[in-house]
C-alpha cells in the first residue's frame, strides 16, 4: 500500500541517486530534458537541462489536496497535481509505486 508518510523519503533518496548518476529525464509530452541539480530534506532542485531554468519539488507539494486525492482515487489527470511539468514528472520518475496511464493522461498509483 502507498504510504504518504514515506512517500518523501522515497522520492529524496531515488532524486540523490539520479543527481549522482547525473540521469537526464524528459516530460512525458513535450520530452525536455531535466536533470537533479540539489538535494536536500526538504526540497529537491530540478533544472532544466541546457539551460538555466530551476524548479524545486518540496515536501510541502506533497501535502496538497492534489496529492491526497491521488492516493484516495488511484488517478488523477496530468497537470493537475503539481506545477510545473517538471515536479509532476519527478514525482512520478522517482516514486516506484507511481507511474503513467497507458495514454499519458493520468498520474497512477500503481498498488
């Protein structure tokens, strides 16, 4: 079962792992590369690759209405979690019990 009170350390120690082996991820539509510029425990810094454009995932995201309502309904349509597109698909890269609907539409939990 997903367990939110987890689900942060989670995400932080798989973002530690992809900035070390310096992994470039790309959004699920328009496919812009991002990479892992910081971690910290509470914020993860996600930039995009070539150029100078930073997003931070937080802690904080992760106690949304948003984010409640995926873990009560199993679904929740893209773009509508987290903004920018970049914490969306970091969310979802660097949590193993998250994952996409075969369209692309939907964030999924994977239980």
């Amino acid at each position: 079962m997903f367990k939110p009170e987890e689900a942060w350390e989670i995400i932080r120690r798989n973002a530690e792992k992809a900035m070390k082996t310096q992994i470039v991820f790309r959004s699920l539509k328009k496919h812009k590369p991002y990479i892992v510029k910081a971690v910290k425990d509470n914020s993860i810094t996600i930039q995009r690759k070539n150029l100078k454009t930073t997003n931070k995932l937080r802690l904080k995201d992760l106690s949304t209405d948003s984010f409640k309502r995926l873990l009560k309904e199993g679904n929740i349509k893209r773009r509508n979690l987290l903004k920018p597109v970049a914490k969306e698909t970091a969310l979802v890269l660097f949590h193993p019990q998250l994952g996409w609907s075969e369209d692309g539409e939907f964030i999924i939990s994977n239980d």
